[in-house]
C-alpha cells in the first residue's frame, strides 16, 4: 500500500500554506519497500531519506525556504524491482495521492511572507457588487450635466423607461454588444439605496467602472481621473464616500489598466476628447504607451477589439500616471475615499507592477484592498508563459473566487457529488494562506456570466456569451423552474456565508432577477417588483453571519456525509481564531443539501 494524504495532519503537519522558514514533517506509508525518499523543488532538486517508523510508516521533517514561494515534493519508492513514484492526486487538488508512472505531479506548499496581512473588513465583511448604469437614478439625474454628457457620450442612446429591457447591439465587425444604451443610474441613487443595503447585511459596496467611458459597462476607460457625467461628477462621489462612510460601509473601485478605450484621453480615435491622443500623432505624450503595427489604423489590442487598445503595462510614464504617491490614478482615488482596487484581468498585469499597485496605495491607507479577477487557482497559474502566485503576501489581498463558484453550481446542477466539492474547498484552504482565503470574494453571480438563478436552472456553460444572444434573449424561467432554482440559490448562499471569505451579491440576485449573458443579466434593478419573501431570506443569512464572528474568522472542517449533503463545521481552538484572536463561543456547525 502506498498512502499520503495532504488534508490529514496525520501525514502532514502542519496542513496548508506554511511560513518562511517553518518545518513540516511529512509522513508516507508504504508496505511495499524498505526506504522512501522525499524529492523536493525549490528551484532545484532535493533528496531527502524518510525515517522509517515502523509499522510502514516513513517519515521526515523540512524546513522550507525563507523566500516566499510555491515548494513542492513527493515521494520515491525505492523496489527491488525499480523506482516507483508517488505524487498529488491525479486532479492535482490534493488529499489522497497517486502512484505515477515516471515524474508525478508534485504536492504544492504554499510558503508565504509571515508579514502578509489583509484588510480585516473583507473577512468580516458582506460585498455587493453594483454596475451603476443599472442601479437606481436619483429624481434630479442628469439636472445640470446635460451639455457634458452629450459631449462625453454622441453616440448614447438612452431608454425612457427604466422597465425597458437592455438593448442588443451586435457590432457587425467584432460580433460583441456595443452597449451604447444607458438607464442613467447615478452615484447619488446608489446613495439613497444604502440604508436598504446596510439592512440586507452588506459592509463592502463594489462597483463597476464609474470613470468616463463611450459604453454603459465602461471596461473601455476614456479617462481614470473624470467619473462618468452620466453618473454625476466629484461632489456626488464624495457624497457617496461619505454616506458609506456614515454606516461603517466602504466603497470599492473597479479599475481597468491592461487597456483603455480608442475613445479616451490617451488614445482619442475619435477626437472626442480635448488632448493629442496616440491615434493621433506619433508626438502624443500618450503614443508609446500603445503598441502601433502600422500607424494608425493598426495597433494592439485586447483580445482583438479594435476599441480596446492594450497598454504598454511596463512603460515607465504610464506607471508613473497610474501610481506616482502625489498624482497617481489608485492612490489618487484612495486619497479620496475608496478603500481599493478590484483589478479586471488582473492576470494581464505583469507581477512587478501589482506589487507597486498593493505598495502604491497602502501607503496612503494600511488597509486598502488590492483584489485581482482570476478565473483559476490563485496560488498556482501560468499566464502568459509566465507562472504566477497571486498570494505569497507581495501582490493581491485575494481574487474573485470563480473556481468555488463553478463548483458551487456543478454540485447544486448535479455534475459533481458532494465529495468532489468538499475537495475543490479543501484545495483552496490547503494551497492559499490564510490573510488571503479568508478575504476572498465568494460570489455566485457578476456582470459576467448569467445570472445565478438562470445558472441552477441549467443555463450556465463555459464562456462568457454561451449562446446566440438572440436565443439568450428568449430564455425565462417558468414559475417551477424558478421555485425549484431559487431554492438552491438559498441552499448555496447558506454554504457561502459558511464559508470563510466575504459573501458577495450581484445586484438584484437577491430579489430573483433572471438574466442570460449580457447584455441581459445588466438588467435595470427591478425594484418594482422585487420577491420581498427572497430577499428576507437572503437578509437572514447575512445578516446571521454579521452576528456570528465564529463565521468569519473560524477554523473550519468539511465532511462530505453522503453525495447529496456537505457539512461545514467553523470553531475555534483553544479560544483563538484562524489568526490568533480571541474568539469564543460554540462551534457552528452548517449542513448543506441539494
């Protein structure tokens, strides 16, 4: 018999991500061989003899690198007959092992900067996620910005009513929605919606792009230091920040800096903006900040959208703008009230400059957030040809956890037991330290993809679009499609206000709104005619776990109890939290079924 298992402290101790410079004693049964050697890789191979115990059972204790960074091992068999190995498991997210044929793939230990910290309000913390076109609008809306927001945006079209449905504009040339319609939500609305959202629970507000751009979804930046005039202008983000403020709530931006609009500032294509873009002369201060093939009509893009054109991330200047201490575009916003930065694409965006990103603004405010979209593991991804760790405690506070998302639906829509999801959980604890998997943003629906209501009805697949929008746009839950989804919904937000991480809401998922991929899950909040009975049961369970710390900051155990039931138990030790602060009370156990 051959036998390790990564989740038992029995075989390895301590389990998950380690310090610099800690031990870690591992264990191996074997019965088929009288010596076992540890292989191990930090940059170079190691070979260490196991300690036979007896009764088949090897042993051998490490002291990891002092330099944060990803360490792995496993196992030789020395046989009579030959070399056998043994490695990570086959799916390679841990626990029970497999004997390969040849190299295996490695066990990971997670070593980490043991000054690694991330703001504490994110494992405390409810988020909910807004996209301000689609929110609220306040009764004054656009009353005196009316000439700036004809002049920022020539090509808007505006809905009368904010119970129209988005509007489907395919763009002959790139097949993508051009999302030139707008409902006119306006900071100042989202404003006088925080009472009800402080009332559901929530503690941290993320919102989409609020800086000038040509589209409604402004992933196409025309410029970082204006907000959009159809949102409102300066005076209301700051009245925003202080309303926030006012209820111990904090605002989160959403920033855009692997690329920028053709419509902006920089690269001003249209010459809808007052400087000399890149576009439009070689002389332009902006012009070595893009990539020109052929000056001017050809030039880098992201993902080869001609309105997206990708930034020289490394050039100096363009750094400079975005992080310089006195004028840089993140701390800048910092300075100004948000409390930090989601990152989109934040994998596009070389290492060197996400940690210039996380020094730039924590040094305006300690516990700013830096929080990164990353589709995959975190701790362990190769992007660009470059292998890349996301939380050794230099560059993000943690991500936009998709992969527990994806596991979450598979389980509720029956592509996996419960067995194989408690493995996806027990991953993510074994591989990511704990300043980042307790601040992680858990969510279930977001801007992109279908709405979570539509995803445990069946309708959520690979890629972003997933289906002719056309027929997309057809698509509506009967009344027992929707009973029957929106009960797993509640059964999955139970696990995840279980879970450690902040829980996270996309706006109107918690009054049942449907929607397939945009432009239809960017729907106008329907508050006419939100399902008040889903949303006191969404307010109950984050408002339970908002009273119950044991929640947030909790040691936690998962067993699966048969394929259809996972049990999560969150307790302390010795009356200390994950991080060593005192906590006390019961352990709390939660029982999820499908």
């Amino acid at each position: 018999m051959l036998f390790h298992d990564s989740y038992d402290v029995k075989y390895r101790s301590p389990i998950g991500p380690v310090k610099t410079g800690d031990e870690v004693t591992l264990r191996f049964l074997c019965d088929e061989a009288d010596r076992v050697t540890l292989r191990t890789w930090d940059g170079a191979e190691h070979c260490m003899p196991m300690t036979n115990l007896g009764e088949d059972l090897f042993e051998v204790t490490i002291t990891v690198p002092e330099t944060p960074m990803l360490y792995w091992y496993d196992f030789i068999i020395h046989r009579h007959d030959g070399d056998q190995r043994y490695g990570n498991s086959l799916d390679q997210l841990g626990g029970v092992g497999s004997f390969y044929f040849g190299q295996p793939q490695s066990y990971q230990i997670t070593v980490y900067d043991p000054a690694y910290t991330t703001p504490e309000y994110l494992r405390h913390g409810v988020i909910y996620q807004i996209f301000p076109d689609r929110f609220f609008k306040d009764a004054n809306a656009t009353k005196g910005r009316v000439t700036k927001i004809k002049a920022a945006h020539p090509e808007a079209t505006f809905h009368d009513s904010w119970e129209d449905r988005p509007t489907l504009d395919i763009d002959p040339k790139t097949q993508d929605n051009r999302a030139l319609d707008f409902f006119g939500g306006t900071l100042r609305g989202i404003a006088e919606k925080l009472d009800e959202l402080k009332d559901l629970g929530v503690t941290v507000l993320y919102l989409n792009p609020v800086f000038q751009a040509r589209t409604n979804h402004r992933y196409d930046t025309g410029d970082y230091e204006q907000i959009d005039p159809i949102l409102g202008d300066q005076k209301a983000f700051d009245a925003l920040i202080r309303a926030a403020k006012a209820r111990g709530m904090q605002v989160m931006m959403d920033g855009v800096f692997s690329h920028t609009g053709s419509d902006s500032k920089y690269f001003n294509r249209f010459g809808h903006y007052d400087t000399v873009g890149a576009y439009q002369s070689k002389e332009s201060p902006y012009h070595s900040w893009y990539t020109f093939y052929d000056f001017p009509d050809s030039y880098n893009t992201w993902w080869g959208f001609d309105t997206l054109p990708t930034v020289n991330k490394e050039h100096p200047d363009y750094q400079n703008y975005l992080l310089n201490a006195e004028t840089g575009v993140l701390p800048g916003w910092v300075k100004k009230g948000a409390c930090g930065w989601r990152l989109d694409v934040a994998d596009e965006l070389p290492m060197d400059m996400l940690r210039d990103m996380r020094q730039s603004i924590k040094a305006v405010r300690e516990d700013a957030v830096l929080l990164g979209e990353v589709w995959e593991d975190a701790s362990n991804k190769v992007s660009y040809g470059v292998p890349r760790s996301y939380c050794l405690g230099d560059t993000l506070d943690s991500v936009m956890n998709y992969p527990l998302r994806r596991g979450v639906i598979d389980f509720f829509t029956g592509a996996i037991d419960a067995h194989q999801l408690r493995r996806i959980i027990l991953h993510q604890q074994e591989v990511y330290p704990a300043p980042f998997y307790y601040s992680l943003m858990n969510l279930l629906g977001s801007h992109d993809r279908v709405r979570i209501v539509n995803a445990m009805a069946g309708y959520d697949r690979e890629g972003a679009i997933q289906m002719d929008r056309e027929e997309a746009s057809h698509i509506h839950l009967d009344k027992e499609q929707l009973a029957a989804a929106q009960k797993k919904v509640l059964e999955a937000y139970k696990m995840i206000c279980a879970l450690p991480g902040a829980p996270t809401v996309y706006y109107g998922d918690e009054i049942g709104m449907q929607g397939m991929a945009d432009p239809w899950n960017r729907a106008p909040m329907d508050w006419a005619h939100a399902d008040k009975k889903l949303r006191a049961a969404f307010k109950k369970l984050l408002t339970d776990r908002q009273s119950k710390p044991m929640l947030q900051t909790g040691f936690l155990s998962v067993t699966a109890e048969d394929d259809d039931t996972l049990v999560i138990k969150r307790y302390a030790e010795k009356g200390k939290d994950v991080f060593g602060s005192p906590l006390s009370g019961r352990a709390v156990t939660v029982k999820i079924k499908r």
